[in-house]
C-alpha cells in the first residue's frame, strides 16, 4: 500500500546572494514576490540565521510553531546572535532554557500593571515638554522627535535617570550606536560579517566601535556608582538587576547587567519610536482619521486619566492597524526544528529554522480585505487571534514590554493631537525601509507645524 509522502517544501529558486541583497534592501518586496511565487509556507536559503530557513504566514502553522513542544521546536537565544554586536550575549533576548524563563519572570512585572501605570504622568509630560518646543512653521521629523520622547522613557524607566551629564552621554551615544543601521544599506553590516572590520575611526564599523565602547565605559560606570549606593527602596530596571540573585543566591554579574540594559535600552525605545511615527503619519495622512480620533479624544474632556484614553475603542484601532500595516518586527522569534515535523503537510527536517512571518500575516486578504489599505475599523469589526495578529511576536518569546509600548503610544497620540496642529511636507505615501531588523518609515517622515493649541 503506498502511503501518501510529504510535499517538498517550495524553495525560492534566486541565488543566496541575491536574495540575501533583496532581504536586506526591499525586504517587503522580497516578501510579496516569494509569497506570489510559492505560497504562504516557503523556504530561502541565504545565510547565517536565514540559510536554509522556512517562512510561514498561515495563522494556523505559526500556532503550531509558537505553542508547540520545545522537544518539536526550541526557541535558543544564540540563534539571534545577528544582535550580538549591539546587545552583547547576556541579555534576555540571547538566553536559553531556564536562564531565559528565570530573566524573563524577574523582568516582566517591571513592564505590567501598576508598575507602567508610575510612567504615565512621565510620558505625557515629556509629550508635552516636546510639543512646547516646536515653532509654529517649523518643519520637524517624526522619527527622531518620537525617538526624543521614547529614550527619555526608557531611560527612566530602566535606569530612573532624569538628568545629569551621565543621562545625556548615554543618550547620545546610544544614538549614535543605532545610526549605524538607520538604513538598509547600513543594515548590511548586521547581516554580511565579512563588513564589520575596523579600518580607523573613520570607517563605518571602526566609528561604530569607538561609540560603542564610550557607551559601555558611560554603562559600567553607571552599574558601579549604583552597586556601591545601592538603595533596596529605588524602583527602577537597574535597581531590581542588581538586588535579584538567582536559586543558588548569586547575583548577576556586572557584564550581564551592561548586556541586559544594552537590550531594554535598544528594544525598549527603537521600536515604540517607529511605531509612533507611523502612527503620528498615518492620522495626518488621512484627514477622516483625524478627524475621528479628534472627535472622540474630545468625549472625555479635559481631566484625561490615562485609564481612560487607554480604554479608547478608536484610539487602540488606530494604533492596533498602525503595527498592522508596518509591523515594525517582521518576523517572529525563529525556532529550531528538534526532529523532522509536519506543517501545512510539509515535511520540515530536524535543525531547520522556522519563523513565523508577521508582515505577510498582516497582510493576508483572508484577514484583512484591502490589507494595504489603512483602515482602524478592522479592529472594531471583530477580534484576531494572537496568531492571525502578532505585532509583538508570540509564545514564550513575546516582546516583554509590550504593554509599555501599547500605553506609550495612546498617551503620545493623544498629547500631541492636544497641542498641536500638524501638516506633513509631502503628499506622497511614506515608504517603508528597512532599518536594522525592524521596518521604518524611509526618511523618518518630515512634517510642518501648522499650529499650537
């Protein structure tokens, strides 16, 4: 009796290099055309995290992915060793097995409940504080003024540094650490090695290098000054770190502290500052949005409890379909095939990389008709499942501070669209662009300050 065999899995068929070059410079265009050509389930061979790697956009197989047994699927944290260069290899995003479980309990409380709700005064103030800076017919980009306001949170929340000339170097830097990648042809230094060699200050690695190094003496230095006055009573990231120990009663070391900081620094602000430029762009882009989320801004007054504009039907559609549309992290954590296993009726070998891919998710016409329209009213029409609408990945390498992000960016939105009136320069659509492993608007979006309230 001839049993029925597993289907080959679709490869795409181009050169590794070439489609190593596609994904780093037109990553959605790469994305659209394998999906054409080969279905919802493909795999790619580029290299390094990507060589020999299968692609999934079916809601179903990416739950299978994310929820199945770590015996079918592990999710190691060396496989994102793309981020060693900026994070090192002792933050959360890097562990593995109970290491990565142990981290992940001690630091999700920080970013949950009670403890984000300390932070809502911060952010409408800073919101504020920004707005009152810009003139009238002043033209400002969004990226890097959300960036401003998303910095400064996170800064204080990780560290409860509000000032200082420490406060500033840190900010500064950081900047600077991150503009080696604010383009895709900058990005490529994450994803080809063979870059990253240092050839003096005035090479893009070796100036990446010399920045880095500052911002690690500026991050050590904070860690010992906090080590000797250590005060049990402070609330913020840094103060939990250095007073947890672990079963054995050891605390963490001080290059696992850096690593860790490292990681809630550059994922903590990076991605809620191009979540809230899209956002930002998308209300000034279509004035029947404005005009909406005006109206039921102004429904509750003036006292506005950020209990309240929290709880905003249209304000959480508005947000929910800007990291629908441009999902600012396109793919999910990737798994590690443990043994062969069965999706969508491919047979996928054991030690194969599996991510589940959120943009093409996003952009299914079974989910969501017209999916590069901007439409908020999806998410008040119905709910999706966590695997139909995954913006902050899923399973049990969720993003941690995505509750953060979520109240971060309705008390941004609402702020500014109570101060002030904006105009964007160009009537043409933003583009997205890849910027390191995330997805930006390209150029960062200029817009005019129309008028102040």
């Amino acid at each position: 009796m001839i049993q029925n065999m597993p289907a080959l899995l679709p490869t795409v068929k181009s050169p590794s290099p070439i489609q190593l070059w596609q994904w780093i410079t037109e990553p959605i265009d790469y994305l659209h055309h394998s999906e054409r050509e080969y279905g919802d389930i493909f795999k790619i061979k580029m290299s390094g995290v990507f060589n020999n790697c299968v692609f999934l956009s079916d809601p179903k197989a990416i739950q299978q992915v994310l929820t199945g047994d770590a015996k079918q699927f592990a999710a190691p944290g060396s496989i994102n060793g793309i981020l060693k260069p900026f994070l090192g290899d002792r933050g959360v995003i890097l562990l593995d097995g109970g290491e990565h479980r142990q981290r992940r309990q001690l630091l999700m409380p920080q970013f949950h409940g009670d403890k984000i709700r300390v932070y809502t005064d911060l952010i409408c103030k800073l919101t504020r504080d920004l707005v009152a800076g810009w003139q009238v017919d002043e033209t400002i980009n969004l990226r890097t003024q959300m960036q401003s306001i998303s910095l400064s949170v996170i800064l204080q929340t990780v560290f409860g540094l509000y000032e200082g000339e420490r406060y500033e170097r840190i900010q500064e830097k950081l900047i600077q650490v991150i503009s080696l990648i604010e383009s895709p042809v900058k990005s490529s230094f994450l994803f080809i090695p063979a870059l990253q060699q240092d050839l003096g200050a005035w090479s893009p690695w070796g100036r990446f290098l010399r920045d880095r190094a500052e911002l690690d003496r500026l991050l050590y230095a904070e860690i010992a000054d906090r080590r000797r006055n250590y005060q049990p009573d402070r609330s913020d990231i840094l103060n939990l770190l250095i007073g947890s120990k672990d079963a054995e009663g050891n605390g963490m070391s001080d290059v696992e502290l850096h690593d860790e900081l490292m990681t809630l620094l550059f994922a903590g602000h990076e991605t809620t500052a191009t979540a809230l430029a899209w956002a930002i762009y998308w209300i000034n882009y279509l004035p029947e949005v404005k005009a909406k989320l005006v109206a039921e801004i102004a429904t509750i007054g003036t006292e506005r409890d950020p209990l309240t504009i929290s709880r905003l039907p249209y304000l959480n559609a508005v947000c929910s379909e800007t990291l629908r549309i441009y999902p600012v992290g396109m793919l999910t954590f990737p798994r590690i095939t443990q043994e062969p296993v069965s999706v969508q009726g491919y047979e996928i070998p054991a030690d194969m990389v599996v991510v589940g891919c959120i943009y093409l998710t996003h952009h299914r016409e079974d989910l969501y008709p017209e999916p590069h329209l901007f439409k908020p009213e999806r998410f008040l029409e119905r709910q999706f499942s966590p695997y139909e609408y995954l913006p902050f990945g899923g399973g049990s390498r969720r993003c941690i501070g995505m509750a953060l992000a979520q109240l971060e960016m309705k008390l941004v939105i609402v702020e500014t669209l109570s101060h002030c009136q904006l105009e964007l320069t160009s009537k043409s659509p933003a583009i997205p662009a890849r910027r390191g492993v995330t997805l930006g608007p390209k150029g960062g979006i200029d817009a005019r300050v129309v008028s102040k309230n």
